[in-house]
C-alpha cells in the first residue's frame, strides 16, 4: 500500500466473464472458450493482481455445501500458485428462475428466503478463500411495470435482507453494485446514492458500501467520476467497474476510454484526488471484448484498459494543481478547459 503521501500504487482486478465467447441476445458465441485455468493464468501477465468472481465462478450452485466449500479451497490453491487474490466474491441470483420476479425483492416469501441462503453460501465460498468482501448487484430488484410490487416495501425488503447478511457474517463487508435498468425496466436502486441511503438503513452502515460501474453511471445520464467523488465523501467507494458506454444504450462494457477519453480522464482524477487505492482498493474492470475479435486476440481489451488508465493517471500527475487553483478562482474555465484538452493530447 502506498504511504499517506505518495503516490497511489494501483491493484488491478477482472472476472473470469469478461473473457468470454462472443454471444450476445441477437446471436451465438463466435469463439471457443477458454477454460477457467487459461483464463487465471492471463491475469498476472497483463498487470492484474485481483480476480473477482460470482459464487458460481468458483463452485456450481448445484454442488452440496461441503463440496463448494471443498472446490473454494481448491481455486484458493490455484490463485496462490499465480500470486493472485480474490476482490470478492458475489451471488449471482438473477440467472435462477426462483430470482424471475427479483431475490430479496420478490413477492414470494420462499424467493426471498432462498436468496439469503443462497448468499450465505456465497460467503461462506468468499471465506474459505480468504476474502471478507462482496458485491451486490440489485440485477433483478425492480419491476417491469410499477404496479406489479410496492415499491416502499421493496426498499424495506432490501434493507432487511442485508441485515441478515451482515447478523449472518460480522466480517463481511458489502458493496452495492447499481444499475439504473437492463435487465429490469425499474430499479428501486438505480444509483450510488440510492446505494448509500440502503446502507445507511441497514443495522451496521459502517459494513455496506458501493461499487460505481462507469457504464452504469452513464445508463442512468450520470457522470461516472460525480457517483464515484459522491461515493469518496462518504468514504463508500469500495471498489470501481471501469468501461466505457456509447449513450444511453444496452450495457455496452466497451474498453475503458474507448468511447469518451475526457470522461475517463475525469474518472482517473477523482480516484487520485480522493486517495481511492491507498487502503489497498482495486481497480476493477469489467469490460467485454468485442465480438468480432478473434479467439487469440481475447485479451487486448483487458490490457488496454488498464494501461489507457495508466497513462490518464500520469496525466493527471502532470497537470499543475496550483495553476488549476488560480484559474478556478479567477473562474477562468475557457482557460482551464483548454489546458485539459491539451494535456490529453500530448501537448504539454
């Protein structure tokens, strides 16, 4: 970890998803898959130190609670072997059709008490591998139309759901993970501060905090680095999903940067300016390679993104605080806007 005053050293993270086989809702994987054991030993070859996963990344759902416990260890052995860590572990809930009308959030009692079990499975894989933290996305706590569930008691059900997860666990630390729609029309979590009031309602706050993904963010018309700077303040970022998103279209995960360079700028700053990173917080990417890429070439997107957030983090070491301070006082900002610009292409 770096010291209070030096310079940030980034860890880096990705989920064995993001190397994938190409298929998406219009059309058929495209390329052969790699196994999970290709897909480990690309990370410290492309600068990662972190791998994070969903519960069944690690161990089959289907598998009885010794034999998940059992296979935990075994991927912990494996991550040992490549020098790599977990960032944390998470329950993929909305893959399973009891998860069809949400998880903690459904209208059915016997949902929302599956969700929870299934959950404390998922912790339980995230301790046998050393890992106290996780992720919850809210993929499926919404609604398509508004009258289908009472969106008040939905909020409460949220709250009471993570409560049991935190009595269940007094190690375990949350990150919630929101998305304003996509799979959901509706989502009764669509953004970090949504994702903040929650914590503040649960029985241990200090123990839920957030994740900002940019694509996310941009879904919902946000800038990703104000819900990350919203985060920073309360001392609730956690962790980051960087990419990137063309509008507000279907969750893209293009590579970080590729869409809109002074966007990711942007996001980069805040992370350096708010000392995202010094306790040891990742980098993480969740990022998708292109279909048309070829089987060979499935890992460029992944190290793409994290050297173009490398040089943007030298780019933000190199800009002049004290100028910047002098213009923002004199509210200069056609200036300002101009010194940014060209620092990003190369100009200073």
């Amino acid at each position: 970890m770096s010291g209070k005053n030096s310079p940030t050293r980034y860890r880096f993270s990705f989920g064995p998803w993001n190397i994938h086989e190409g298929a998406d809702p219009f059309g058929p994987p495209v390329r052969a898959p790699f196994t999970f054991d290709e897909k480990i030993k690309t990370y410290r070859k492309l600068g990662f130190e972190g791998v994070q996963f969903h519960d069944d990344d690690v161990a089959d759902a289907s598998l009885p609670h010794s034999a998940a416990m059992k296979r935990a260890k075994e991927v912990k052995k494996i991550l040992d072997g490549e020098g790599l860590v977990t960032e944390f572990v998470a329950a993929r809930l909305w893959e399973d059709s009891r998860g069809i009308d949400g998880a903690f959030t459904s209208n059915n009692p016997a949902s929302r008490k599956w969700a929870v079990d299934r959950w404390k499975r998922s912790i339980d894989i995230g301790n046998a591998m050393g890992c106290h933290e996780a992720v919850y996305w809210p993929a499926r706590e919404g609604t398509y139309i508004r009258e289908s569930k009472d969106a008040i008691v939905a909020v409460d059900r949220i709250v009471e759901c993570l409560n049991k997860l935190l009595e269940y666990d007094k190690k375990i630390r949350i990150m919630i993970e929101p998305k304003p729609n996509e799979p959901m029309d509706l989502s009764y979590c669509p953004t970090i501060g949504h994702a903040i009031g929650i914590a503040y309602r649960t029985v241990d706050p200090k123990r839920i905090g957030a994740l900002v993904e940019s694509a996310h963010a941009i879904l919902a018309n946000l800038d990703p680095s104000d819900e990350m700077a919203y985060a920073l303040s309360h001392k609730k970022l956690w962790s980051v999903h960087l990419n990137d998103q063309n509008s507000l279209k279907y969750d893209q995960d293009k590579a970080f940067g590729s869409a809109n360079l002074r966007r990711a700028f942007n996001q980069v700053q805040v992370l350096e300016n708010g000392g995202f990173g010094k306790k040891g917080e990742f980098v993480g990417l969740d990022v998708k390679v292109m279909r048309t890429q070829k089987r060979e070439r499935s890992f460029e997107h992944l190290r793409n993104s994290r050297e173009i957030f490398m040089r943007l983090v030298k780019v933000a070491r190199s800009i002049n605080q004290k100028e910047v301070e002098r213009l923002r006082a004199e509210r200069d900002y056609e200036t300002l806007d101009r010194m940014i610009l060209d620092h990003l292409m190369g100009m200073k």
